[in-house]
C-alpha cells in the first residue's frame, strides 16, 4: 500500500522509530453536573488538531458530550489531541499505557491498519471514526476494529451519478492535490460510470501552494464544454474554487455539483452569491425536519452557544453507538465489544443508520444551496437510496488505493 503524506504527515520510517510523543491529554468535564455514569465502559477519546478545520476536534467532543447530556449520563472517558501526523503513535501510547475497553479515534482508516498487532495484544476495541473518506475493504477488517462514517465517498458515488442523470452523460471532475489523496474522488468517477456516463477530463488544482492552477482548470472545463462539473474541496480551497467558478460566468453555462464539504455550511457565508444553486449530496443536513434532528441542533446549540455541523454529529453518533455497546455487553472487552458496537441500530438526527464492521450504510439527500431569509443555506430537494451493496463492493475491491494515511479535514 503506498501512501502519500503532507508536509506533517507520518511516514512509515517515522513510525517504525517509535518515537515516544506527548500527548495534549485533558480529560475535558462535560457541563452535566453530578450525574452518575451510566456504565462503567473505560474509553479513550483521540482526536486530530486540525489547521484545515480548526473546530475539528471540539466539534466531535462537543457533539459526544450533548448526547450523554441529553440522555442524563456521563461517559467515563479521557480526551486526547495530537497532530496529524502524529495520531498512529498517540494511538499507541494511549493503548500502551492507559486501562481502556475502547479507543474511540477520528483517524483514516488506512491509518487504523497500523494498531491491528497492539489492540490484539491488549484486547482493546478501536472505533475508527471520520466522515467516510476511504474506501473500508475485506482486507481491512479486524475483529477488534468497527469504522463508523458520515458516509462522504458514498454520498459522492450517489451526487455523480445523479448528475448524469440529471445533465448529461460528460462530466469534468476537478479537485484540489488535497481531495485526490482520499477516496470520494474516485467514488464520484464510478458513479458517473455506473450511470452510463463518461469522465472526459479531471484536473487537480493546488499543487503548488505558489500556483493554485485555478485559471487553467477554468479554461479546461470552458475548452471541453461538459455536461456538468464535479468538484471535489475543502476549507479555504473550496472557497477559492466555488469563486473562480463564478467569476469566470461558467457557472450560469454548466452545472457545478460538489462533494459535501466543498460547500459546508460553515464556508457558505465566505462564498455568499458564488455558491447559490450548487448542488450536492450527503447524509445529513442541518435544516432536515423530522423531531431528532431538531432536537439535536437545539440541544447542541444550548449546550455550546455554536451551530451544529457535521462534526458534531459524528460525536454525538458516536456517543449513541457507545451507549449502545455498553448496554449490551456490560463488563465485556474485545471482540465481544467491537461484535456489540456491530448490532447498533441507531435513531440518528439523520434518521435511521446502522453501524457495521465497514462504516454503515443510510441514505443520503440531495441538497441545493439557496438564499433562505437572506442567507445562503443548504435546501433538501431530493433522497437517494443507499447504494447497492454488492455493485459497490466490486468496484471498491478492485479499486488500487493510494492516498493519505492523516485524517480527513485535519
């Protein structure tokens, strides 16, 4: 497996020497007073400092906490924080020194493959956790190891295969050097495939931090004439594309559609007008209107005076799946543990979602960015299915990885 990693990115040289790190440890007290802990579950909670998206960590963390607040509980946890290239070796120390049942860790899940050999030694459960960047394959599996996603490469896969269906067989992918290195750029190349339609270009943009190569992917989608654009972004890239798009007129001449967090919510005030009418899919909106999921922004809101976002609902997913284990297999560690976290049928603010060995299936909705009250904000327009089982796994199978092992968004 080749892995290509960022300027603080952990190469396997570095892991091999094993340095010894410290970790920013703070067992971070939730605002719920004297309530007992609900069960006696040790866990360890390791999250990644994050430049690319600063509220990373405190979103998830926050999220956690507002569900066992919600439910009038306290988990019995430690919090953790390390750099990005750092998580495998805080992983290591954290299953190396301290007493845990389970390490809940917002890691890639290439990354995970690395602490196989210590969680069995230790009989400890991993819980991977991450919006759903990479493919999670038969060969990574592992009874101590259960993955769970907001599903973003899926929801990538369902958005291009719309858009063939929507606007046209010919479609333009363009994403930045940072997207490539994940797997929801060649989820959206299978779903335009699997539609009947054709990939005629992609470029990568922002290879060069001197050179963003925006200008010239401009005049490349104006030269080929597509159907439609997928985009794939993040953080202050995103903001640069969605722009240059607009800017350039092409977006009132071909469709732009994007992957979820090329249009976060967060980044939408920063883009204003440029990202009006973009179309993308995932499994969650915060404006979704069934009783959890409002329910969960208020309460998150109450909770931390911010708005929720998708971070913060994995956190709180999460703290749902960990209740759920917990209750099911009281006193348990191990496989008996990972097999409980398995069987998790939650009633997410997204609606229903199953947790599983590979990360889950749900359904995800199609969204359009519309001025609401004055604002830009996400719109449900649409509902997709989860993809076939079966079609998806054969493709992914065959699919050759290559990418980051440091978390997505970090």
């Amino acid at each position: 497996m080749r892995a290509r990693l960022g300027s603080k990115g952990l190469t396997r040289r570095d892991f091999l020497k094993g340095a010894g790190l410290g970790l920013a440890a703070n067992s971070i007290a939730p605002a719920l007073g004297s309530i007992a802990f609900v069960h006696n579950l040790r866990t360890a909670v390791l999250v990644p400092n994050s430049t690319r998206y600063p509220q990373l960590g405190e979103n998830f963390t926050d999220g956690l906490k507002t569900y066992f607040s919600q439910a009038g509980q306290r988990l019995n946890a430690s919090f953790h924080r390390a750099s990005p290239g750092a998580m495998i070796t805080s992983a290591l120390k954290i299953l190396t020194e301290q007493s845990i049942d389970v390490l809940v860790a917002y890691m890639n899940p290439l990354a995970a493959l690395w602490l196989h050999p210590m969680l069995e030694e230790r009989q400890i459960t991993l819980l991977v956790v991450d919006p759903g960047s990479q493919f999670v394959v038969e060969s990574d599996q592992n009874p101590f190891v259960r993955y769970h996603s907001l599903n973003l490469w899926q929801s990538n896969w369902a958005m291009a295969s719309h858009a063939v269906t929507r606007f046209g067989q010919r479609a333009f992918l363009a994403a930045s050097q940072y997207e490539s290195g994940f797997s929801g750029l060649y989820a959206a190349q299978v779903g335009v495939e699997m539609a009947g339609g054709s990939v005629i270009d992609t470029t990568i943009t922002h290879v060069q931090v001197e050179h963003d190569r925006l200008d010239q992917t401009i005049s490349a989608i104006r030269s080929a004439r597509p159907d439609f654009v997928f985009a794939a972004y993040s953080g202050a890239q995103a903001v640069e594309f969605v722009t240059a798009y607009h800017a350039s007129g092409l977006s009132g001449e071909i469709p732009l559609v994007t992957s979820a967090y090329t249009v976060d919510d967060g980044l939408l005030s920063q883009m204003g007008s440029a990202a009006l009418g973009i179309q993308s899919a995932f499994s969650w909106a915060g404006t979704q209107p069934h009783q959890k999921n409002l329910d969960f922004v208020t309460a998150y809101h109450a909770q931390t005076a911010r708005s929720a976002d998708s971070l913060a609902l994995l956190g709180y997913e999460t703290a749902q799946i960990i209740d759920h284990a917990a209750r099911l297999a009281p006193d348990q560690r191990g496989v008996v543990l990972a097999q409980a976290i398995s069987t998790a049928q939650l009633d997410s603010p997204r609606g229903a979602v199953r947790s599983s060995s590979d990360a889950g299936r749900t359904s995800v909705v199609l969204r359009e960015v519309q001025q609401v009250n004055g604002c830009a904000q996400h719109v449900i327009t649409g509902l997709f299915d989860p993809l076939p089982e079966q079609e998806v796994q054969a493709r992914v199978a065959t699919n050759n990885r290559t990418g980051w092992l440091n978390a997505y968004l970090s």
